[in-house]
C-alpha cells in the first residue's frame, strides 16, 4: 500500500497547530546531557569535600582484609616466653581454645625445651629457643638472634620477613603469622571454621565430630547421671563460655520483642489519631493541622536519636528500645494512615450514615472495612522493618542484640562471632519478612 508524502502547506499546518509535538523545548532537548553533567559535578564536588581519595589511600585495608578473615576462620594465638636457660613457656589467651592437658599437634614442646610451631607443613614452621629462633620457609632456615635489644634480622631474610623497630614479622599467609621480639614471640595460627563453636573445653562432648556426638546421645552411656545426654549436651551448648550461645539467643529475642512491641504499641495509638488527622474525617482544619504536625514531629526525629534520649532517661535496656520505636512509628504510620483514609470511597460511609448510624457506627462499617487491610499490611512491613532497626538502636544502649554486636567489635579479637550474630541477624530478617510478605499478600487478595 503506497504511503501518501504530505505537501507543504499540510506539513506547515500541522506544525502549527502540533508546536509541541514537532518542536522540542530546550529541556527535551538537552534535559538529560545537562542532567547528567550536574550529576558527574556534584560527585566531584563530593569526591574532594569529603577527601575521598586520601582516605582510600590511608586505609588499613590489610586490617580489614584481616578482620575479613576472621568472619569464616579462627586464630590460635600462643605467646611463648623467652628467660635464658629456662624452657620456653607457652602461655594462651582467655578465650581456651585448647585443653592445657592436651597435646597440640601444630605446636610442642622439644626435649631440649625449645618449641616448635607449624603452619600448614614441616616445610613451614619456627622452632623457638631462648635466643634463637629458626624460621623455615619452604624448608629453607633462617636464623633469627635474640637480645636485649630485641631481635636481629638475618641477611638472607626472604620477602616473607620483614623488620619493624625491634620485632622481626614473618608471614606464613593464611596458614598465620609470627612476631619475634627479644624475650617473647607471638604466634597467630589460622584454621578454617569457628574454633569450640558447640562446645568450650569444659564440656565432655568437647573434640567430638558429629557421628560421635550423635552416637553418644543416642546409644551412648549417660555421662550426667542427672539428665540425658540430650539434655547435657544442649545444657553444654548454650552455656559454651566463649560464644555465649544462650545470652546472645535471649538478646536476639529480646530485639524481636522490642521491634514487635513498639510497632505494635504505635500501630494501636497511631489509627484513632489518624482519624482525627484525615480532612474528611474529621472537618476540622485546626485538629487535622495540628495532629500531622505531631505525626511530622515524632518521624521527624531518627529512631537512633529517641533511643539515645530514652537511654540516658531511663538507663540502658530494652524499654528505650520499644519507646523509640513506638514514638518513630507512631508518626510514621499515623502520616500513612491518614492519607489512606482521605483516599476512601464516601459512598460506602454515606451509605451507613443515610439509615441514621451514630458517628462512631459510620465509621465503624462505612470506614474500617476499607482502610483496615492497609492499615495491617503498613503495620506489619514496619514491624519487618524494625527488626532491622532494633538491631541498630540497641547498639547505643537500647538493649537487644545491637548492644552485644557492638561489644564483639569492639574487642578486635571477636569478628568470629560477629559473624556469627550477623547470620542470625539475616536469618530472622529472612525469617520474618517472608512471614510479613505472606500476611500482606493475602490481606491485599493477592494471588498464590
């Protein structure tokens, strides 16, 4: 079918009847080169204010690289003793990864008193003596002197030895690292998973892998003539001295209480306050002013903020928690549920109100019936959400497991567990936001 070319006169006559379809406002034009321009500045702009690129630059990223590591392994950290014809004395941290009446098979002490460490290999070890200390790299020795000014680097030090001020620092890479000093040395030994993670040296079920503790819970005899086996070893779990199994569960449960609470709290004031804030509600312009300036006011100010001034008001724990919630929420779900009931159909309430219903009653069935399932559904994705932000208010005092994250970082030496509240962290957030994504889907009749 052969098209029809329009003569000039018709071209002439729609561009004067169409301007804007045929000519394009300098913004059509070049809204989006400009748009893009002022976006590429502005990051620049930001880039030099906050010194961006000396802050890269200056980061310790071997640190991190360091704490990194710790997330999904875990370090033995011996300090060996140094006295002059004394045997070399191996001295352990708090948290007792090992028991004192157990041998080591990484690291031992020789007949002559001097100890030996490994990493990975026979390849790859130190054997520690009051003053030398012999680095092998590959198999290759490098003999390190001690002294009262410290420890002397050997000439042909490989890469992997480096000296700082009096400490000669070896690398082993992930297999760990030590730091020779003039009367002690300082061993960090690295293995893949979380060390004692069931149970602490204490427990019998300690060093047991899980055919052994099954077998021995199910068919095993009983080692507590008091309980089970069972019942031992989830007593030994929860009360593992080093990960805090029960104390980190309980403050876990205390955030959800706290998120479940203070949402609740400020759903159950914040719908009748709406209703005084909804124009077609209540015609009054001063009461609907006044109650979205409240609304304004309390979620205008951070959760982070209401936490910290309930927790210097009340002392730490989880009630500052649940006062920052209801409070952040109380705004924000009174702002969303006001705008709902403003967007109702007035037929249904005009409909009620025409057989002479008391006020209350029109709102009863001509209102609630409407906005409820939005009401619920808002509810409920701001208590999945304040799962979440209870985590971080109770880090600043307001109880829950934020507060017990905090403290592990803190320390430097803990990231193991971080990772491990982290985890449970993101499997109650998985958790809970399923359960709200399937509440909501059905209040809103959707379907499965």
């Amino acid at each position: 079918m052969a098209q029809l070319a329009l003569t000039d006169i018709e071209r002439e006559t729609l561009k004067a009847n169409y301007p804007a379809v045929f000519e394009k406002s300098f913004w059509q034009r070049h809204g989006i080169a400009i748009g893009v321009a002022v976006t590429v500045v502005y990051l620049a702009f930001c880039f030099v204010f906050f010194n961006v690129g000396s802050v890269i630059s200056e980061g310790r990223w071997d640190r991190a690289g360091a704490y990194l590591q710790d997330w999904y392994s875990w370090r033995a950290q011996p300090r060996l003793k140094l006295a002059p014809g004394e045997p070399v004395e191996i001295a352990w941290n708090s948290r007792a990864q090992y028991r004192t009446d157990e041998p080591i098979d990484w690291l031992f002490t020789n007949p002559d008193g001097s100890v030996t460490a490994t990493f990975g290999s026979d390849a790859d070890r130190i054997v520690v003596t009051p003053e030398v200390v012999t680095v092998y790299l590959g198999g290759t020795p490098h003999e390190v002197t001690l002294g009262p000014d410290g420890a002397t680097m050997p000439q042909d030090a490989p890469g992997a030895m480096t000296f700082k001020t009096d400490k000669v620092l070896v690398d082993f890479g992930f297999a760990g690292s030590a730091e020779i000093r003039g009367t002690q040395v300082y061993i960090q030994r690295r293995f893949l998973g979380w060390a004692n993670f069931w149970f602490d040296t204490k427990s019998a079920f300690w060093g047991m892998g899980l055919p052994q503790v099954v077998w021995t819970i199910v068919a095993g005899e009983r080692i507590d003539p008091n309980m089970s086996n069972l019942e031992l070893a989830w007593d030994d779990f929860l009360g593992n001295s080093v990960w805090q199994h029960a104390d980190i569960l309980s403050k876990l449960g205390q955030t959800i209480v706290m998120a479940f609470v203070g949402t609740l709290l400020g759903t159950l004031v914040a719908a009748p306050l709406a209703f005084i804030a909804a124009r077609n509600i209540t015609p009054n312009a001063a009461a609907n002013w006044m109650m979205k300036r409240i609304f304004d006011l309390l979620r205008s100010i951070d959760m982070l903020i209401w936490a910290l001034f309930f927790t210097r008001s009340f002392g730490p724990g989880p009630i500052p928690g649940i006062a920052a919630i209801f409070f952040t929420d109380t705004g924000a779900l009174g702002k969303v549920y006001a705008e709902a009931l403003e967007n109702i159909d007035d037929k249904e309430r005009e409909g009620v109100k025409s057989v002479g219903a008391h006020m209350l009653t029109v709102q009863r069935y001509g209102v609630v019936p409407q906005v409820l399932p939005v009401f619920i559904s808002q509810s409920l994705y701001f208590w999945e959400s304040n799962i979440r932000s209870a985590t971080v208010i109770g880090a600043v005092g307001a109880g829950g497991i934020g507060l017990k994250l905090l403290e592990a970082m803190k320390t430097n030496a803990d990231w193991d567990k971080v990772a491990y509240m982290v985890v449970l962290i993101l499997i109650v957030v998985f958790v809970f936001d399923n359960i709200s994504n399937a509440l909501r889907s059905r209040l809103i009749g959707a379907k499965h």
